[in-house]
C-alpha cells in the first residue's frame, strides 16, 4: 500500500478566505449602521416649506443665435436693432408671471455677442433667463 503523503509530493499552500470575509460583512454592517448618523446635523433647525410652480404655467420665450450675428426670437428673425423691442413685447403680451427666456446660441458665436445678448434680454425685462446646451454624445433631433 502507498503512503497517502510522501516526501516527494509538494506541499499545497491555501489562503484561508473566510476570516477575511467575515471581517468585510462586519465593516459593511458597521457602515450601514452609521452613514445615516453622520449626515444628521446635530443642530436643530426648521426647513422653511417650498412652494413649487407648475411647469403648465412657465412661458418659455426662445431667442436663437447663430454664429454669423442672426437673431430670432421664436422661430421669427428680428435685426438686432429691434431686439430688445421684439423681445420686451413678447414678456409684455405673455399671460403669465412665468416667463423664461431660452437663449440658444451657435457654439461658434463669440462669447462677447452672447453677452450683449444676455444683457439686452435683462434690460428688456427678462427676469429668469437659461442657456440651453446639450449633453455630451447627444444627437440633437
């Protein structure tokens, strides 16, 4: 009958895994435990309550610039003399509020011109004014 080790055979060296789970499941319990005590503040404050607006009730007016200094002012092209004229009868005739001047310009327009632009949509009496952009990799439709 063989020996079932002999001196011949190499030993097989193993790492025991499982204390070293163990200790990975505790630290996961411990951390689930105590995330939720650390972003409580131990200050007492009241939260004001927000008032939210119905997205029904926003006008959006949509001023388009390309990169050769054309603007339109919803889909309409307007010399840029009138603009600020054009733009402020727009908020003027809108039956809401809410108004939200879009202003969507060429990425080759220069920054000065957007400027001008963002400037005389202000003193034709917009109060919220966006710059639209797309996402990264999105297509545009």
């Amino acid at each position: 009958m063989k020996p079932l080790i002999t001196e011949k055979m190499p030993a097989v060296a193993r790492i025991n895994v499982t204390p070293i789970i163990d200790v990975a499941l505790v630290l996961v319990i411990i951390l689930l435990i105590t995330a939720p005590m650390m972003s409580v503040s131990s200050m007492e404050i009241d939260l004001p309550e927000a008032k939210t607006r119905s997205i029904e009730d926003e006008v959006r007016v949509s001023v388009t610039v390309d990169s050769n200094g054309r603007i339109a002012v919803d889909e309409d092209d307007v010399a840029r003399n009138a603009f600020i004229g054009v733009l402020r009868q727009r908020i003027d005739n809108a039956k809401s509020d809410n108004i939200l001047v879009v202003i969507r310009a060429d990425a080759g327009t220069s920054y000065e011109f957007v400027h001008d632009i963002l400037g005389e949509a202000r003193s034709a009496g917009a109060k919220r004014i966006a710059i639209a952009t797309r996402q990264r990799g999105k297509v545009d439709l």
